[in-house]
C-alpha cells in the first residue's frame, strides 16, 4: 500500500458528482425522499481503521451540519 495519498482533480471529482446526481434524477426526479434521518457516525481518527471495530460511535443526521434557512 501506498503512502502518498490519493489526489484527484476538482473538476474529477465534479464530473463523478454530476454523473452520480444525473443518474439519480433520472431514477427518482427532482426530489429524494429518506427513508431514514439519522445514520451511524464514525470519528476521524477511527473511520479508516478497518482492521479495528469503531469504538465510539455517534449519531449523525443527514442536514445536522447545515443552517436552517
């Protein structure tokens, strides 16, 4: 395994978002509904870990990061 990190482009990573947002438009239309609001957060310091179970696991919800309007 390497150490250098992975780089990629701005303009990769906008061409794999749009791909991704094209395709589920395309599968869904213009809204998204979710099933479920809140998921599984796991620390920084533990998220790629894989060979060591997470020991502090949070509760994260999908817009908790964003302002209200």
């Amino acid at each position: 395994m390497s150490s250098e990190p992975l780089q990629i482009s701005v303009d990769q990573l906008r061409h794999a978002f749009d791909v991704a947002l094209r395709h589920i438009e395309a599968s869904v239309g213009h809204t998204v509904s979710l099933k479920e609001d809140c998921f599984w957060s796991v620390p920084g310091d533990e998220l790629y870990n894989v060979h060591t179970e997470p020991q502090a696991l949070a509760i994260g919800q999908p817009f908790g990061f964003m302002a209200t309007p």
